[in-house]
C-alpha cells in the first residue's frame, strides 16, 4: 500500500508543469509567493551576514546597471519594487532571488570591465528569476527524494540484499544524470535569456561573450562540465556567439544607459 501511495504521489506532482519562455517544459510545484517568502527570508538572513559596501560611488554604479535592466523584467517574474545591494567581498559572485533581490559582490567588478559586462552578469542572474529556475531546482528535488523513499520501500518489500548501495547508486545516477545537467540547462538558458534582456536595456550584447571570456581567466582548474553544474566556458561562449545575431536585433541603442564605473 504504501509503494502505491508514493507512486500515486509522483504522478500527481509531475502534473505541477509549466513553460520557460524558451518553450521547455517545467516541473514547477511550488507558488510564485512561495518562492517570493523564501527568497526574502535568505536576502535578508545574507544581509545579516555579509558586509554591506558603503561606498557610493561603487552603489551608484550597480544601481544604475540593475534600474536599468529591471525596466524590462516581467511583471510575471516580480510586480514590485527590486532591492538592489552591493556586498563588500572579494567573492566573484552576484545572484537574484525570487521576491525582487539582487546582490552584487564588489569581486565581480574586477572582473567586470564595464557597465555591458556588469549587465550581462546581473541579465544573467535576473533570468534564473525570470525562467522560475529555483522552483525547478526545488520541485526536482523533492522528487529525486521522492523517488529515493518509493525505491527503499520497493527494496524492503521484496528483500534485495545489499539495499543500502542499491540506493547510492541510484542518487549517483539522479546526482550526475539529472540533477547537475538540469542545473547546466539553467546555467545556460539565462546566459541566452540574459544576454537578450541587456540588449533590450540598452547594453552591447557581445559583452556577454567578453564577459565570460574574462571568466575562464578566472577559472582555471574548474573541474569538467560533466562533473560540474555549470557550462564550460566555452561552452558558454559558443552559445552566447551563436545567439548573437538574435540579441543584436533587439539591441536598444537609443535606449543605452550611462553608468560610470568608479
């Protein structure tokens, strides 16, 4: 009875499906003010922790890159007001969060050489809100620790010996097979998302290409793509110079926003 409880169970979640606007089916469980709750609930426990960058120069410049691409984010991503801080770390790094949050780490603008590349990695990272890549992550997830909890019981009823390596092949498989290459899709199509949101802002596409051209400098020894949840940078590269020519047409020249890097 309880096989045929956790099977139903599957197949009821799986019903919670959407589409990425990419056109790629989604396996989306959670609500939007779900996502929302807990993605200001970590921005604010991250604000507790990290030290906040008093410089005003440095919050202008960030400021003025996010205002500009969050003109044209989605009402469907976020409706509100987008809050916007500048963390005081040599950390390269910059992440959105559902609810409106963007963070920026000061060691992204070394890497960063003008307001395109800054906008590239803040497109990027404003897509992953966008495509409802957490909820994804989430909802993934809790069905791989679904599936594990219907395999145990499965190996219980009918005997298996050795049911506890069974198990670990079988999250291995879920680790390496699905879940990492589902986290290298969404590294992906924010890059291809991303990279058309900046064009629409005003920022020079081909930036994002420089951008992670300036990234594999910073990375070498990464480990391979197989074992990664990101894209190579080539990999990157290649597909951001393959959508080029799709994002230049939505390039918004007259639109080009002015942001002076201190």
């Amino acid at each position: 009875m309880k096989i045929k409880l956790l099977i139903c169970l599957i197949i009821f979640t799986i019903t919670g499906c959407a589409k990425s606007s990419t056109g790629r089916n989604q396996i989306t469980l959670f609500s939007n003010s779900e996502l929302s709750k807990m993605g200001i609930t970590s921005f604010e426990e991250l604000k507790q922790k990290e030290k906040i960058s008093t410089d005003v120069k440095t919050n202008q410049y960030v400021q003025c890159v996010a205002n500009a691409v969050i003109k044209h984010v989605p009402k469907s991503a976020h409706s509100g007001d987008w809050e916007v801080v500048t963390f005081d770390s040599p950390q390269v790094n910059a992440f959105a969060l559902p609810g409106g949050k963007i963070g920026v780490y000061t060691g992204i603008l070394q890497v960063t050489e003008n307001q395109d590349q800054l906008a590239a990695i803040i497109g990027h990272e404003v897509a992953h809100v966008i495509e409802r890549h957490s909820n994804e992550r989430l909802s993934s997830n809790q069905l791989t620790q679904i599936g594990a909890a219907a395999g145990s019981a499965i190996l219980t009823q009918q005997g298996v010996e050795n049911k506890e390596t069974w198990l670990m092949a079988g999250m291995a498989i879920a680790q390496y097979g699905f879940l990492m290459p589902y986290s290298r899709m969404h590294e992906s199509e924010a890059d291809i998302v991303g990279q058309d949101l900046m064009a629409k802002s005003g920022f020079q596409p081909k930036a994002a290409i420089a951008l992670w051209q300036n990234m594999a400098k910073q990375s070498k020894g990464a480990p391979p793509e197989f074992l990664s949840t990101h894209p190579s940078n080539k990999t990157r590269i290649d597909d951001l110079t393959q959508h080029l020519t799709t994002a230049n047409k939505l390039y918004q020249s007259k639109s080009r926003p002015s942001c002076i890097k201190p």
